[in-house]
C-alpha cells in the first residue's frame, strides 16, 4: 500500500477550479470555501493560500446561523442547541457549523461546481439538514446559488450568510469609495450581540452615497436595503480612480449585510487590507431572537441566490 503524501494535502482539502474566460475560481471541499476569485490574474477577493488554513472566514459559507449565537445555546419548538464557544472570549459561537465539514462533489463543468453537504442533529444543531451549493462564473462574474432541504421530521430553524472579503487593489479600504443600500443599522453590545436598531441618515455609518470609507470602523450589520427594480440590493467597493470596482449583490432573501473592516486581525500587517462584505438571511443572535429566521417545514426546499460582479477592469 502507498502510504499517504501528507505533504501535499491542503489543509482546506480537495482544491475545485472553475474558469469563465480571464474569471477564475477556486472552491474548497471543507466549508465549500471561495478561496480564490481572479479576473486577468486581479484579485477581485482577499483569500487564503492552499497551503494555508482559512482564518477571519474568509469565503466560508455560514450556516445554520451567520454571526454570533450568545452562549451557543438557545431553545426552538422544545429542542435546545448548544453549540461549542468558537469565539470564547465574548462567550459566543460563531457562523455556524458547516464551513469546516468536508462538502461532497455533486458535479463540475468548466465555469460550474455543485457541491452538497448534510448537516447532521449534534448538539448545536439538532436538525438534519441538506444543503447544496452552485458556483457559477459567466462574463459577468460569479453567481453563488444556495438550496436547502429539511429533511429532519419537524420544522427546522436556520439562518444562512457568505463571508467574502473584496478588494479593489488600494493598499488599505481607507482609499476606497464604498456604496451599502442600507437605511438601518443593527445596534449590539460589547459581546457583538443585538440590543436593537436604528437609522443610518446622517452618522458615520451612512454610506447609502457613495464616498470614501477613511477612517471609519465598521463590524456592522445593516438592514432595509433598498433593491433596484429586480429586487436585488447591491454594495459597492471602488477604486478612487474609478479603474476597478466590485459589486456584491444578493436577492431578497437576504435582508441583512455585516461590513466588517478588518481592524482586529492578526497579525496586525493583514488590518483594513479588505472589505468583508457579508450578504446573511437574518441578524446576529437569530436561533435566540428569532428576527427574519428562516423555517422550513419537513420535506420543504429554499433557495437564494447572490454573486459577486467584477464592475470594471479586465472583461473577461
């Protein structure tokens, strides 16, 4: 028997490529993870080297919740999760369970990748679930579709987000103009958990016009995004030039947007490099709280669809 080439495995596991022209993509089997997203060799995300372990969930898929679960406990229908503490210094789990689970490989072709995975009852998460994942590059860019099936016997709760972090080649976000269509904005305490909402108009955080981030800090969660005509909401990182930009865009499922700048990685050289711009169903604390959770009965399938368009630059 030959012994295994340990060497070689990636960390992050089998490395799927997809390609549409000058787009290129690279998916992970653990966490079904957008580890690369290039156009002409320009990076349009910050990702992770496959050698290298994903760190800050960069490109994970975020599911059965997206951001923090207070404790990792909570309680639904009489059954009651309790989920390992990922984030222990602020007592919280965090973005799910299923972005370091192996995902099967459903199929591939040249510019698509299907990819599934079954989330089982545990203790964090006592439902079964089916998920599968569409990554799809065209010449407009990469388009990300999401199904999911309950195929516990009882109404399921869940809450799903993506974790891409964009760039539009500035050494630090601070240079670059950003546009987020959200009226609102989750307020949270210092554990990053909710203690309610308000408006964005005239703060520091209203990026409703276009401008300059500089400065600002952002770990937020926006709501009440207005949608252009076909129901999309989309956000928008620039280039001061104008030479390069990147829209993230997602369909009415998602109701809620974290913007995260960066500011507490380490090592420290890595800070305000990119923008997380984080497309979720539902707010922090959701299993807890219940604000915009999704649930679906037994049998019932969902689906929602989000991507990612390189706006200027190469055409590929």
């Amino acid at each position: 028997m030959t012994a295994p080439d340990f060497a070689s495995s990636a960390p992050s596991g089998a490395q799927h490529e997809i390609g549409h022209g000058r787009h290129h993509a690279v998916i992970t089997e653990v966490g079904a993870t957008l580890r690369v997203y290039e156009v002409a060799g320009t990076a349009v995300i910050d990702g992770f080297g496959e050698k290298d372990m994903c760190s800050s969930g960069r490109g994970q898929v975020l599911a059965p919740w997206p951001n923090r679960l207070g404790d990792g406990s909570y309680s639904i229908d009489g059954r009651h999760g309790r989920a390992a503490l990922d984030e222990p210094e602020r007592a919280c789990a965090i973005h799910g369970l299923v972005r370091w689970l192996p995902w099967t490989l459903i199929s591939r072709a040249q510019n698509v990748l299907v990819l599934g995975c079954t989330l089982h009852p545990q203790p964090g998460y006592p439902w079964r679930l089916e998920l599968m994942l569409e990554y799809r590059l065209g010449r407009s860019g990469l388009v990300v579709s999401t199904e999911v099936t309950n195929v516990d016997q009882h109404p399921a709760p869940f809450g799903l987000g993506f974790h891409p972090y964009v760039t539009v080649g500035t050494p630090m976000i601070d240079f670059a103009r950003f546009h987020l269509p959200g009226r609102r904005r989750l307020l949270t305490d210092d554990r990053g958990l909710p203690t309610g909402e308000t408006i964005v108009t005239g703060t520091d955080l209203d990026f409703t016009d276009s401008r300059m981030i500089g400065s600002t800090v952002l770990d937020t969660a926006f709501t009440d995004l207005v949608r252009d005509a076909d129901g999309v909401a989309r956000v928008e990182l620039d280039e001061p030039t104008g030479r390069l930009g990147v829209t993230v865009w997602m369909d009415d499922r998602f109701r809620w947007v974290m913007v995260y700048t960066w500011d507490t990685v380490d090592p420290s050289s890595r800070r305000r490099k990119a923008l997380a711009v984080e497309p979720m169903t539902c707010p922090p604390d959701a299993l807890r709280s219940g604000v915009d959770l999704v649930r679906l009965d037994p049998g019932v399938r969902w689906r929602c669809t989000w991507g990612i368009t390189p706006r200027t630059g190469p055409d590929g």
